[in-house]
C-alpha cells in the first residue's frame, strides 16, 4: 500500500513523494513514475532520525 508524504502537498500535487513499507524494507517512489527503489529497514530508520533531528532543515 503506497501513501503520500504529509510533506508533499505543493499547491498542484506534481511533486510527490510515495513509500510503502513492505516488511524488513520501505519501498519509495516519486509518484510521478511507477518505478521504485527499495531500501533497508535500517537504512529508514537512520534516513527518519535525521530528518527528526532537523539535520536536513534549511
């Protein structure tokens, strides 16, 4: 099941971004294309600490 990032709502919706989380992996997609690239559990996780911490902020 693929949902939308919360932070993906430009006015028109053409930049999105999709994950699914699919067992000991997040697949991830730009909805746009139905290609995706799957990535590790543990790679999630670090990628989602830091964008919590703030580290990506501008």
């Amino acid at each position: 099941m693929w949902r939308k990032s919360s932070r993906s709502n430009a006015g028109d919706n053409t930049e999105c971004v999709e994950i699914a989380l699919d067992g000991p992996a997040a697949r991830i997609r730009d909805s746009k294309g139905q290609a995706d690239t799957t990535v590790a559990a543990p790679a999630w996780a670090a990628f989602l600490a830091t964008v919590k911490g703030g580290e990506l902020d501008r």
